[in-house]
C-alpha cells in the first residue's frame, strides 16, 4: 500500500460514482472523460490494494469495500470543502484591511489625496495609516506591521523592494528679518554646512537628505532638533534660524510671506519618493493599486 495522500479528484469521482449509479454517469458529473476515470480508479485501487469497482460488459459499480470508502471519501471531501471556504473568507478578511506606513512629509502632503482616491475605487476597504520617520517606516514594513510604506528617505534597506513615485525638492528657508531674507547671491553649500540650523530628527528623510547632501563639509551643530515639519516651520518663523524643508511642508508659508526661500547653489537636494514593501510575499492589491495611485499623481 502507497503511503502518499490520495488524489481529492479521485475521491470526487468515486463519491459520484456512488451518487450517480455508474463509472460514466459519475465521471460526466465531476467534467471527466470516462477513460481517464477509468484509469484513475484503476491506478488506486492497485496502491490500494482493495477493489473498488465490479467491471463487467454491463457497466462498472461499487463493490462492498468501495461502499465502506466512499463513506470515507465523503467526509475528506467535506473537510477540505469546509478548508477552502476557510481559507477564501481568511482572503476576504486580508483584502479588506490595509495597513500603510508614510514618513510625515509624506503623510502630511500626499497620502490623503493618495488615500481618497483608493477608497474611492475600493469604498469598502478599512485604511489604517501609521505616520513615522522614514527609519521607523522601514522597519514597520519589514516586520510585516504596514504592507507598504511611503518614504523620502534617499536610502532604502536592500531587504526591501521599492518603486520611484515622485520627487521632492528640500529648500532653504527663513523669518522675513533673517539676514538671508535680503540676500541676492545664491547661498553656498559650505556656508550652509557653517550655519547653526533648525533640523529634523535623526531617521527622517529630511535629516537623512540634508546630512548626505553635506556629507563632505565640517556641520555646525544644529540650534535646535524637532521632530515635525510643522515645529520646524514654526521655529523657523519665530526667528530661531535657517532650515531646509521639503518644498511640499513650507511652500504655503513662503506664498503668504510667512517665510523666505533662500537661492541655493551646488547642492543637489532633489530627492526621490519611494514606495516599499518586503520580498516575502507578493504586495497586498490594494498597495499595489495604492502604490500606482502615487505614481500615476506625482510621477517621477
């Protein structure tokens, strides 16, 4: 006797036998070509050992012992019935929640207009939306807490896949009575990297941009170090010094005059937008029509 499990279509095509009278009638009923059935039962009952089926020029019927299987089948057939049905309402409840991570310049300036549009199209779908810095939305992804997360850090952990969605331009800004305000000559890259600065917190995208971009120059220690676009903003037009923010966080504050955009030279502080999510399994589909929703809004 074989020790492999048996094969579930040929217990369907034995309970249809049992059902519907005959070898032809039970492989019609279950979408089989007689000879193919013919030969599956007759392939099983040889690792069985135990015949299943009387042949004879009238017909094919169950024997004794396939009267006793066909019980058997039956219940298998019920439990792994009773499997999918448990597996596919398990889908249903995974497709129907999705958890997102975004860094806060993100969160705050793109992923609403981002989310809307999903629910639009999935109206349905239960959002949750964990706001972060782009480190903590790294590893919000990778254990699995957020099925994507949306950051502005320029690096991304080769663990992690990603895709481009759009870009992002960092600016230097200050109170209207800051001496730079006046300024006509673009800033230089090894004044700034002198300047005292108001900064964004270790782990954001901002503070990993502005640090990479300044790499090579002696940095200055910063004034003050806070953890939002909004308080740096804040800070800024309280005249506690210069900042470099995202376009997106202070481009209403430079319109109203709130605060002044300073002319930059030879620093590179466009930076890219990305979406990522973990290789371990493949994206949940609604990230990955919210991750198309990005790109097709703000495309690089």
């Amino acid at each position: 006797m074989t020790d492999r499990w048996p094969d579930l279509a040929v217990l369907e095509l034995l309970v249809a036998v049992s059902e519907h009278g005959s070898l032809s009638a039970g492989a019609r009923a279950v979408g089989m070509a007689q000879p193919n059935a013919s030969r599956a039962l007759a392939a099983w009952e040889k690792s069985l050992g135990v015949r299943l089926l009387e042949r004879s020029p009238r017909g094919s019927r169950l024997t004794a012992d396939g009267d006793v299987v066909v019980d058997w089948a039956s219940a298998v057939l019920g439990a792994a019935r009773e499997l999918h049905t448990a597996i596919a309402a398990l889908r249903r409840d995974q497709n129907s929640h999705l958890t997102v991570a975004a860094s806060l310049t993100v969160a705050e300036y793109l992923i609403p207009l981002w989310l809307t549009r999903l629910r639009r199209e999935h109206p349905s779908l239960d959002v949750a939306l964990l706001v972060h810095n782009s480190t903590e939305v790294f590893d919000l992804v990778a254990s699995g807490r957020a099925a994507v997360g949306f950051v502005e850090s320029p690096g991304v952990p080769h663990s992690l896949r990603r895709s481009a969605v759009s870009h992002d331009r960092l600016v230097v800004v200050v109170s209207p009575g800051h001496p730079w305000a006046r300024r006509r000559r673009p800033l230089g890259a090894s004044e700034l990297a002198d300047t005292p600065l108001v900064v964004r917190e270790p782990g954001s995208g901002t503070r990993t941009t502005l640090d990479e971009a300044l790499a090579g120059y002696r940095r200055a220690e910063p004034i003050l170090e806070l953890s939002s676009n909004a308080a740096v903003r804040v800070a800024v037009a309280s005249g506690a010094g210069p900042a470099v923010l995202s376009e997106l966080a202070v481009g209403a504050a430079v319109r109203s005059g709130e605060l002044v955009a300073v002319p930059v030279s030879g620093l590179e502080l466009v930076r890219t937008l990305h979406a990522v999510w973990t290789d371990a399994a493949s994206l949940h589909p609604a990230a990955a029509n919210l991750v198309a929703i990005a790109r097709s809004s703000n495309g690089p």
